[in-house]
C-alpha cells in the first residue's frame, strides 16, 4: 500500500506552488526594484533638462506665434 495522505494538505500544498510559480513569472515581466524605477525617472529628467535648456527661445512663444499664423481669423 501507498502512503496516507492529507487530501486537504496536499491540496493548499499544490495551491502555494502555483502562487510561487506565477510570481517568478510576474517577477520576470514586470520586475523592477524601486532604485531601478526611481534611477531611471531620474534619468529621464536629466535628458528631458538638457533638452530643454537646448532652446533658443521660449516653446510656448512661438506656439501662440504658429497658432495666430495658421489661423487667419483672429
């Protein structure tokens, strides 16, 4: 004869081994650390900085400027 078993045992059993497997598959989709988030945030601003400061001239400016020029009825 087999060994006895808890049926509700086993059952939670194999319940926690399907939770474990799904969270290393969501670990690997969409993992990130929070430094990682925050690091790359922090990089993104720098890079959007430094465009900014590329500009000759006031963006907004010269879009009130392009709006008055592509509309004559004002």
């Amino acid at each position: 004869m087999g060994d006895v078993i808890n049926l509700r045992q086993a059952r939670k059993a194999r319940a926690r081994a399907e939770k474990a497997e799904q969270a290393v598959s969501n670990r690997v989709r969409f993992g990130r650390t929070k430094a990682q988030r925050l690091a790359e945030a922090a990089e993104d601003k720098r890079t959007k900085d430094a465009l900014e400061r590329t500009f000759r001239e006031d963006r907004q400016n010269k879009r009130d400027d392009n709006q008055v020029k592509n509309n004559p009825d004002q």
